[in-house]
C-alpha cells in the first residue's frame, strides 16, 4: 500500500491505478471511499474481499459529471433530475434505475444502482481523469467505524488496499444520505450529511424509512453497523448524569453544557476519557468529529463509551443514527 499526496502527481497517479484494476482509498467530503473501476467486476471483487462485506450489500457508484451519469442510471422522474441537480455535488446519494451495463455484482443484483457525485476536489478530479465510474464504500472493514482520515484508512484496510490518497480529516464526517426516489414521493433510505430539510424544501416532504422496518432495503439500515469495537451504550440528551458510568468508562458530550453539568453533579473522580463532540453544540461540528473521536477512542483500547443523543434536527439525525447503530452491536 502506498500513501499518495492530493497534488497533480499523486491524483494522477490514482486516476492510473482505477483504470488498471487496482484499489483506491478516495478522501471525500463525507467520508474515505474504497474506490474501484464500478465495470470491472474484478476490481469490484476485491473491494468486496477488503471490507470482508457480504455482496448482498450495494455499493454507491461516484461519477464526477453529469455526462456521466447515462453510463450508469437513468433519472425515474422530473424530481429525481431537479434533486440531481440542486445537490450534485455533494452528499446525496441516489437510488436510480441501472444501466445494463453497471455489473450485477454492485448493485447486488438489484434493477437500481446508488449514485453519487462527490464534492471534493481531490475524489472529483481523479474521477474525472480515471473517465470511469468509481464504485466506493466507506473505506472500512464491514460494519465498522467509516474513516474520515487516511490514518483510518490505512489502520483498518493496510494492506488490502493499493493506494490511500491523504486528503486530510473529511469535512462533513458522516456518509451520504441515501434517498430513493424511484417512487412517487422521495424516501430516505439512510440520513446522513444532506439534511432532510434542505431536501424537503426542494421537492416537498420525504419519508424517513423506519430503520426497525422487518425487511430493510438498504444494508445502511441494518441495525449494528458503524460500530467501534468498544461497547457503546446511547442514553437520551442529557441522560449521562444519571447514568450508571463505570471508573473507567468513556464519556460522550454532545455539548460543553452537558459535560459541564455531568462534571458538576458527579463528585468521583472518573478516570476514563471525556470527549466533547462539539463544544459550542453546533451539528455540523458534531457531525465531523463523531468518528474521528470514536476511532481515537478505539485506539486507546476503551472497553466502554457513553453517550447521549444530540438534538434530532439537521445532521443532527445522522449523528443519532449512527449512534444508535453502534450502540446495538
Ligand atoms: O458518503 C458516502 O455515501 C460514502 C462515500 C465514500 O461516498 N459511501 C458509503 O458507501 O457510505 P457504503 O457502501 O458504506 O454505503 C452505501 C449505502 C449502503 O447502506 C447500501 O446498502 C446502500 O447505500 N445502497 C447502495 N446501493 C443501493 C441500492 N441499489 N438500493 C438501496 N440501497 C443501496
Ligand atoms: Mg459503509
């Protein structure tokens, strides 16, 4: 595995190595992708293998322009083109009807393919220059904390990979939000770094996919998943004073007032770890530095985290998600 620099050498680089069949660490805006050439099956194989992920889960495919999109997908609809076009790029992703020619190894035999063109110069520029579409998962091993840095990368995956592109901490932190919109009204399969309002102000109200839903039809549902390998335990906003923390037990603040009233009525001294996940309680923040601390977190070998839930507006639902998601490991 080799780390590459986001300048024009080492995206050239990358570009080279998609089209030869070989595995990419991607930096996007959301989180790293695990970039592979999305029509040689292949490559596509081997990005299975890495992540050790069941091949009934899909696979989003990135494309860097819209030109590119009919060698992939077509759009279902006038809405699925006007959501297309209010937030590509960026971080939405959507389910489409598939092109013949997209294999059925990354859609997992299904008749639509996720979609996605990502807003990162660096992820949109070795797409481009690579002229293929890129099918990339989270950069992690399966069910796992997603990456928002190369180290992450390169700690989980090392050698299964051929090349990281370092495009330094992703800015928004969390994954796509994956909507379906084959059907007569927008559905969010998995809430992630679009919110839903910005979506809804485009195209009226969407439904939220109930994630306890018996037959889930994105994996994003699934119910363990982002999970770090500590044990982690969801109370409700403000819940961690009463909670029954062990000494050693890690603690999660959505806010500097949280942690400050925690700190106020517990009067032992803990010896676990304190992490704020954004000071001044602002979601974006929140967003970007869940798993970046919980890696950390992960690093230092705790064997319990607590956390609360942040307020259920905005990103804010995406950090519950994913929450909630490693909670139930
Ligand atoms: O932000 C992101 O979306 C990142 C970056 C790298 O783009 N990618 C990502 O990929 O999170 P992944 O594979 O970890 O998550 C893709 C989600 C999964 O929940 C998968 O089940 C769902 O999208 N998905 C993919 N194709 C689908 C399809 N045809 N129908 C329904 N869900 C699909
Ligand atoms: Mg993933």
């Amino acid at each position: 595995m080799e780390i590459l620099a986001p300048n024009v050498s080492g995206i050239a680089r990358a570009a080279r190595a998609l089209a030869e069949g070989l595995l990419v660490a991607i930096p996007t805006e959301t989180v790293y992708g695990l970039g592979a050439n999305a029509f040689d099956v292949r490559a596509v194989a081997r990005v299975f293998e890495a992540k050790k992920r069941p091949t009934f889960d899909p696979l989003i495919v990135h494309i860097a322009e819209m030109g590119f999109l009919e060698e992939v997908a077509s759009f279902p609809n006038e809405l699925a083109r006007r959501l297309a076009e209010a937030f590509w790029p960026g971080p939405l992703t959507l389910i489409l009807p598939k092109r013949g020619r997209v294999p059925g190894l990354v859609t997992s035999g299904l008749d639509s393919v996720a979609v996605r063109m990502p807003a990162h110069p660096v992820a949109r520029e070795i797409i481009r220059l690579s002229g293929l579409p890129i099918a990339a998962p989270s950069a992690n091993p399966f069910g796992y904390l997603s990456p928002t840095r190369a180290e992450h990368v390169a700690r989980m995956l090392g050698e299964a990979v051929d090349f990281i592109v370092d495009g330094g901490a992703s800015d928004i932190g969390v994954e796509s939000t994956v909507l379906d919109v084959r059907g007569p009204r927008p559905r969010i399969l998995r809430p992630g770094g679009l919110p839903r309002g910005a979506i809804e102000e485009v195209c009226g109200p969407v439904e939220l996919v109930d994630r306890s839903s018996a037959q889930p039809t994105s994996p994003g549902q699934l119910e363990s998943h982002y999970a770090p390998r500590a044990r982690l335990r969801l109370v409700g906003a403000g819940g961690l004073v009463a909670a029954p923390i062990a000494e050693g037990d890690a603690v999660l603040f959505f806010d500097d007032a949280s942690r400050e009233s925690f700190e106020r009525a517990r009067t032992v001294s803990a010896r676990g770890a304190h992490r704020v996940l954004s000071p001044s309680g602002e979601l974006r923040e929140a967003a970007a530095s869940l798993f970046d601390i919980l890696h950390e977190l992960d690093l230092a070998g705790t064997a319990a985290i607590w956390a609360e839930r942040v307020p259920a507006e905005g990103l804010g639902l995406a950090v519950n998600d994913r929450l909630w998601k490693a909670s139930t490991k």
